[in-house]
C-alpha cells in the first residue's frame, strides 16, 4: 500500500467537518489486472436528490523539488484514476485536493489553469491550519 500523503489526515478531516463520510482509506481501484490505490472514498447523503455522491479523492502536497514534476505527477494518477472508476464506478466523481496555498501560488497561474480546464480536473482546495475545505472547483 502507497504511503498517505503529508496533508491526508488534514483533508480527511476538512472532508469530515462538510458532511461526508470516509467510506475507504485508502479506496482500492481494481480493474482487469490492475489494482491501484487512490488516497480516499467519501460519501454522503443528498437530501435534495435522495440519493448518495459518492467521490474520490486524490490528495498531493506539492512539497517536492519541482512543482511542475508534482503536477505531472498528480495528473497522471487523477487521469489514471479518472478513467478505470468510468468503467468500474461511473457514478463516482474523482478530485484532486491540494493545500490553498499550491492553490493560490501555483494553480491560479494561468498556464496551470488552462491545463486544469482542458482536462477538466476536479478540485478540492484545503486550509491546512483550519482543517477546512475552502473550495470545490469541477
């Protein structure tokens, strides 16, 4: 199993403080004869639709030499990810969860932006003091 993040117990916790349920930590990704492990499963209830959303959730600190190095490799899990849940899970949403400092200093640029769009990646932006999600960007 991959070692959990600097950040995972911090989003867990923010995930918490919004409502969701951690249904798996980590959410083990199966498919053919690959077996993967994104960081975490969520869920809760919907009231308004009355029924369950259910995500998962990816979560990269961006504490290494190269943040572009970081980005090509968070990229490569989401879209890995992303792609084998749209045959196993096709009602689960993936996301990427990331600090709102890397948020604020690094994916607002606007080179980083067209890449978020273009491949239309999820986000979950964290307070890493406060426990807190500040942002859901889809």
């Amino acid at each position: 199993m991959p070692a959990k993040d600097v950040y995972h117990n911090v989003v867990k916790t923010a995930l918490v403080k919004e409502g969701w349920t951690i249904t798996a930590d980590p959410y083990t990704i199966k498919y053919e004869e690959l077996q993967l492990f994104a960081d975490l499963g969520a869920g809760r209830t919907v009231i308004v639709q009355r029924n369950q959303q259910e995500i998962i959730v990816e979560i990269k600190s961006f504490i290494g030499r190269s943040l572009i190095r970081d980005l090509e490799n968070a990229w490569g899990q989401y879209i890995i990810y992303r792609t084998l849940l749209s045959v196993t899970n096709p009602s689960y949403q993936v996301y990427l969860a990331i600090s709102q400092d890397v948020y604020e200093n690094f994916f607002l640029q606007v080179a980083i932006q067209l890449i978020v769009q273009q491949n239309q990646v999820a986000l979950i932006v964290v307070n890493i003091e406060a426990e807190e999600v500040t942002q859901w960007i889809s």
